[in-house]
C-alpha cells in the first residue's frame, strides 16, 4: 500500500480569481483534518463566505454561493470536482470553474448562450406563463465561479481574503 498523498492547494485559472484578493493577507480558515478528502465546509469571515473542498487535485476556495442564485454550494453535494447546487440542481466543476449542468430553470450560460429549463427524468416539463417571472429566469445568467488563492501552511488552510468589514452592509 502506498503512503497517503499530502494535500495539495488545488490549481484555478488566473481569470477567475476573485476581486481583491490580489496581495492580500494569507489568514487561516480551518485546521487540514477538518476537511478531510471529498468534503466541503463553509467557513465565514467578516461578509464572505468561503466554501473550502477537498477535490482530488487539491483544496479549493469558492464562494459559498450558488453561480445561478447565490445558494449555500456547501450544503449540496460533491462528486469529485463536481457540486451540486441544493436548489435548482446545476452542477459546476470546483476545479475549472464552469457550469457543467445548468439549473433547471435554464437561463443564460457565462457566455450568454441560452438554456430552456430542464426537468429531471420521470418529471412533467415546466412551462413559464409569459410575464416578468419568466423573463427573469430566462434572462438571469450563471456565473463562473471565484476563487481564492490557497496554500497549506503547516496544518492549516489559509487562504488570500479581499478586506473583509464585519460591519459593512451591502
């Protein structure tokens, strides 16, 4: 048998690291064996909340906040690099950044592509009634994610947080 593997800080794409994170200030968010291999935990500080995974290629920080609606990914499920949105089921890939299935109420991809609302298998296909519901699901956009930077110091995860003000209401 071979020795465990030592965690990794997973790679992201350069373009999709979040605002403000640049040159920041590592601060610790969780100790390593509190995020065990294929987990996920939400960890707040301030107005952010960080989701942290532990994907095969290494640990990942995200918002907490669903690309289509701003759902908690933290409470959805992880297949590998894939989380799954609790509410309106899309997928997206913790590892690039990218929807991998859209939510079932369709809308635009982050190309502005559209997608009709779906239905699971053995379900009835929803129709909209015309009016502004229907035109803000069909106009909402999914997102690709954001992340920030992270590196593994000692046993903890830290992470590179934008200024965060506790007090600060948006």
């Amino acid at each position: 048998m071979s020795p465990a593997r030592a965690p990794l800080a997973a790679p992201f794409p350069a373009r999709l690291a979040a605002p403000g994170t640049v040159g920041r200030p590592w601060v610790p968010l969780l100790r390593l064996d509190e995020l065990p291999p294929g987990s996920m935990r939400r960890v707040t500080r301030g107005d952010v909340d960080v989701l942290l995974a532990n994907t095969p290629p290494g640990i990942v920080a995200t918002d907490d906040r669903c690309p289509h609606m701003s759902a908690p990914l933290s409470i959805g499920e992880l297949v590998d690099c894939v989380v799954a949105c609790p509410l309106h089921r899309g997928r997206f890939d913790l590892c690039t950044g990218e929807p991998v299935r859209m939510p079932t109420t369709g809308g635009l991809d982050p190309d502005g592509v559209y997608h009709s609302p779906w239905s699971p298998s053995g379900n009835e296909l929803r129709v909209d009634p015309p009016g502004p519901k229907a035109d803000a699901r069909r106009l909402t956009r999914v997102r690709r994610l954001r992340y920030y930077p992270v590196r593994l110091v000692g046993d903890f995860i830290e992470v590179a947080l934008p200024e965060v003000d506790a007090g600060k209401a948006y």
